[in-house]
C-alpha cells in the first residue's frame, strides 16, 4: 500500500496501536495513544502522540485502531471457472477429495491472458479492500510447462511472492503416467518456471488418489530447492500423513493445512519452530464442512502458527482475512490476539519476510485501519467489513 500523497502525514487518534513487534500478550506490542508518520510509503516516526513532529498533513482517527497489513501467506488466484455447485454439494453432504481441481485446470488452460489477469486483478483488489497487503499467490491450475509459467507470469505481476506448484495433482492427461508426470514437473516445468517463483508447493495427500505421495513429493521439493526455490508443503488436510514430518525434514518455510496431526507431527513442528510454521487455513474446514484443526494444541505446545486465506475455487472462496481471524477464535479456540498475531507476524514468518506484517519505523505503510477501537473487534463484529487499507 503506498500513500498517495506525496508529503508526510501523521495520523493522531490512534485508539490502539498493534505493532506486532513481539512485546505483551500474544507478542502484540499494543499502544495506547500512540501516532505515526508516514512518508513515501514508509513509517518515518512512531511515538506518543503529545511529542509527533510536524506533518505536511494531519489525519485525526478518532479513536480507531489501526493494525499491520494482513500477510495472507497461502491463495491460489490464478484460475477460471466457476465450482460454486461443488460447494453447494458439499453442504449437502458430499465429502472433498481434490477430483474438481480439474474442473478449475481445464477452465484455466482455456482462458486468455488478458482474462486471466483480469481474474487475478480483481481478486487482489477484493483482498486489499479487506487489509490484505501482502499475498502469496501460486499457480497449479495450468499444469502444462506453458500454463504453469503463464500463471506465475500474471501471479507476479502483483507480488513477489510466487509459488510454483506444478504438483497440485495429476491431470487427466497424465493419470497413465504418474512417474512421467513427475518427471515433467522435476524438469522441463520447474525449468521454465523457476525464474518466476520464488516458492514451490506440492499437494502431499498419499491418501487422495489425485494427490502425491511422501516419495513424489520429496522429489519434486528436492529439485526445487536445487532450483533455488524455497519450499512450502499442502499437507495433512484430508487425512493423517506424511507432509509435515516432509516438510520438516526439508526446512520448508511453511506446512499447511495441518489439520490431522499425530504427536510425532506436532513434535517435528516444535522441534522445527523457528524454521517452519504451521500454516492454519479454517476458511478450508469451513467450506468442506471438515473439523477444524487444533490451534490451541499447537500454540501451547510452542509451535509456530499463521493463518491464511487459501483462497481458491474449491476449498475456500474467500479472500477475506477478516473471516479467518473470526474463525480461528470462534472454532479453534485462538484467542483474538494470537489469530492478529498469526494473520500479520506469523504470515511474515511463514515467507520469511522481516519487513511486513508488523508496524516499525523504517518498514513500509502497509497499515490496516479498523472501524473499531481495538484488534478485538476483527473477531467480534464477524461479518461486517471494519478492515480496510489505511493511505
Ligand atoms: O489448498 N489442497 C489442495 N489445494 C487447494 C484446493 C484446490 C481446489 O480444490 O481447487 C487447497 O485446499
Ligand atoms: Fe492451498
């Protein structure tokens, strides 16, 4: 988010200040009436409000609270196609297995780019209208060389956090051949989109039959890690397994999903939890009426938590990480700090950025502003658009 105003302006009236920086409960570092200037899409003062210098501008929050950006670590935006009766289904009763992921790859190989940019634009824009300001984005709808490099291309045209996930599932062409699938991803697919992601992800879900096993996974994540890439792992979602003792082992910045966990699984993740956290995705559990994974156990036994959208045709069209933090309190017992603290600080953590998700002097504006005096009301007013971009 960059203000465009082109002097520095100061914002008095700051009900509450969330700076994430690690301080107080939930490592909140909560303020009261504390002010802020900003400047060329900088934080340039942060103090007490009775000592802030002099702005070119000077905007008065009466009271409001104001937040880091949300970081939503986990969306797959680039796609066509419509599944809302998939959804619809489920409410019904039928159970998610990742088979209508084809449904989205065939409507995405046959868009045009300009369609395809157009669908991310906009999904990028409903998320920023809710206080998202940094978005990971990964591709896995094309599952072609071209296709895969394609997303990535258009995902990067608004962020730098791209992900390469060619292993989403084998499409049908190649259901004959899931060694030659793998092959094509380890090699002519990563080549090609390599210098387009900074990330790559692979669905680990031995128990899918669209989905890859521990030994396909390792030898995607392996080569993509010769390729420079850092890691990131789709596991445990429908069942117990191996994707988050895989992405230990492999110092993956984030496994994700964590919704069935074994103790063996949570011990690898405390043991790793300065490397690798644990990335909770409730919008997922609540659109394939699925139990939601156990946050508290996870956070109490000391493992590294964020929460994110994964905003995606099938398991979660929602962009809203609003959403997520009032489903992380009401149905998996976070309280309402530590889910703020998992939708900025821990996002940040979970794509090893040290620059967003928290407020500090010298770090970008990238600053929610809520309709609400305290962080408290993310989770309280469930529903009701409080959260948007501050500039
Ligand atoms: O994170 N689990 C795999 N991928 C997505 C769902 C993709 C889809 O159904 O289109 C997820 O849940
Ligand atoms: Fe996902």
């Amino acid at each position: 988010m960059s203000d465009t105003f082109g002097g520095s302006t100061a914002y008095v009236g700051i009900g509450e200040l969330v700076t994430c920086d690690g301080t107080g409960a939930a490592g909140l570092g909560l303020r009261a009436g504390a002010a802020l200037v900003v400047e060329g899409g900088r934080i340039a003062w942060l103090g007490d409000a009775g000592g802030v210098p002099d702005a070119d501008r000077r905007v008065d929050l009466d009271g409001r609270a104001v937040l880091p950006g949300f970081v939503d670590s986990h969306s797959h935006l680039v796609f066509d196609g419509d599944r809302a009766a998939e959804f619809a289904a489920r409410m019904a009763g039928e159970r998610y297995d990742g088979g209508g992921i084809g449904v989205s790859v065939a409507a995405t190989r046959a868009a045009s780019d300009d369609r395809l940019r157009e669908l991310v634009g906009r999904r990028v824009a409903e998320m920023r209208a809710q206080g998202t300001t940094t978005v990971e984005i990964k591709g896995g709808y094309g599952l072609t060389v071209a296709d895969e490099a394609r997303g990535l291309r258009i995902a990067g045209e608004w962020t730098s956090e791209t992900t390469f996930l060619g292993a989403h599932v084998v499409p049908p062409e190649a259901r004959g051949d899931r060694a030659a699938y793998v092959d094509l991803v380890t090699g002519p697919m990563l080549e090609a989109c390599a210098p387009h992601a900074r990330w790559a992800d692979v669905f680990c879900e031995p128990g899918s039959p669209h989905a890859f096993t521990e030994d396909e996974s390792r030898a995607v994540l392996t080569a993509a890690a010769g390729a420079g890439l850092g890691l990131r792992v789709h596991g445990n979602q429908l069942g117990p397994g191996p994707g988050v003792r895989l992405a230990v082992e492999l110092g993956a910045a984030s496994v994700d999903h964590c919704t069935f966990l074994d103790d063996a699984d949570v011990d690898a993740l405390v043991a790793a939890a300065d490397t690798t956290v644990a990335t909770l995705l409730p919008g997922v559990e609540f659109s394939t009426r699925s139990p939601y994974p156990d946050a508290r156990r996870l956070i109490d036994a000391g493992v590294a938590v964020a929460l994110a959208t994964d905003c995606n045709p099938g398991t979660c069209y929602s962009s809203s990480m609003p959403f997520v933090i009032a489903l992380a309190v009401r149905e998996m017992g976070m309280t309402p700090g530590e889910a703020v603290w998992a939708a900025t600080a821990g996002g940040a953590r979970a794509l090893r950025r040290d620059d967003v998700g928290r407020i500090a002097v010298g770090g970008p504006a990238d600053l929610v502003v809520l309709d609400a005096p305290s962080h408290l009301h993310l989770a309280y007013r469930a529903g009701v658009p409080i959260a948007s971009a501050l500039g």
